[in-house]
C-alpha cells in the first residue's frame, strides 16, 4: 500500500505522510498518553468528552498505528523477496561453488552472499539480525554472538535468505559453535585447576 493511500491515518495520528517510524512511534505513544484516563488535556473537559469517547479515540488510534505499521511491513518484506535473479554465469558459479562444498562455513557463507551481490546492511534489513551478528557468524566469532538457541534461529533465517538448505548450513555451524564452546569450557576447566 503507497503512503498516500494510508495518508487518513498518518492524519489521525498527527503527523506528516513522510514520517519515519521512530515518528510515527513517538506519535502514537503521545496520543496514547495524551487520551488515557489520566492525562490533564482529558481530565479538563470531561464533561464533554465521556470514557466511550476516550476508548473510541484511543481505539482509533491503535488502528491507524497498526495499519502504518503493516503496511511498511508488507513495504519491507516486498523489497526483501523481489532480489534480483542472478545471471546464468553467476547461477552456475554459486552452484559449482556450493556443490563442492564439504560443508558450510562462516567465510561460505559470505562467499555465497557476496555472489549474490548482497552486502550484510541489506541482509540485516530482510531478516531482522543485527549486522554484527551476521558479520560475526561470517568471521565464526562465536564469542560475539548470542546463546546458542538464537544463534541457530539467526543460522537458519541467513540460509533461508541465501537460498540455501537452512538445516544442512545450521548443522554444519552449529558443529563448529560445538567445537568452540567445549574449547572455551576446557579453558576455563584448565585455568581453575591452576
């Protein structure tokens, strides 16, 4: 949906049809405020303005968030999911690469990334994992990433956007993040017995 057909809700809201999301946020949590059974601007006229009234305002403006806000989810998952198809060269080379594969690594799955032309702010947009964390899972510095259940989630949505098989690549990572973690108690083990 273009903004402008959302342009009654951005009224409603108060705010400007070019509004960035930390804007349109801070917009809702105003109005929120600002019509709750507490706020001074309502306590003075509430006469005039009763609790259905309150609740429908309020109501509305949860609708007008909410509909702002799915449509730039839609916006963003439809920029995610049209990535250019790559060039027959480039397909056969991606093929070749991951065919002779013995399993997938952090620098793999860069290379993979690289040749579909994606850079990781691009990749961090579509899958919602910060981009350190996919520089880390690239550079395998497990130390830099989170525990091990969100790790392998984060595995998974990478593959998943690179077209790969997520479950093959988070079992191959997962071996290695195995490796590192009993290395990391044996030092720790070692250290104590000092």
């Amino acid at each position: 949906m273009d903004r402008k057909d959302l342009k009654k809700y951005f009224d409603f809201l108060e705010i400007d049809i070019n509004a960035s999301i930390p804007e349109i946020r801070n917009a809702y949590t105003y109005l929120k405020t600002l019509y709750s059974g507490n706020s001074l601007v309502v306590s003075s006229i509430q006469e005039e303005f009763n609790e259905n009234n309150r609740k429908e305002i309020l109501g509305d403006i949860e609708m007008a968030y909410q509909k702002i806000l799915k449509s730039f989810e839609a916006e963003k998952q439809k920029e995610c999911m049209h990535k250019e198809p790559l060039d027959y060269k480039t397909q056969e080379a991606l093929n070749a690469y991951i065919s002779q594969l013995e399993s997938y690594s952090g620098e793999s799955l860069r290379h993979i990334r690289e040749l579909h032309g994606l850079d990781l702010k691009k990749v961090a947009q579509c899958t919602n994992i910060s981009r350190r964390y996919l520089q880390s899972i690239e550079e395998e510095d497990f130390s830099s990433l989170p525990q091990k259940v969100y790790l392998k989630g984060f595995i998974v949505s990478y593959a998943d956007h690179l077209n790969l098989d997520s479950q093959a690549v988070a079992e191959d990572m997962m071996k290695k993040y195995e490796i590192w973690f009993k290395a990391c108690q044996n030092n720790k083990y070692d250290t104590l017995n000092l």
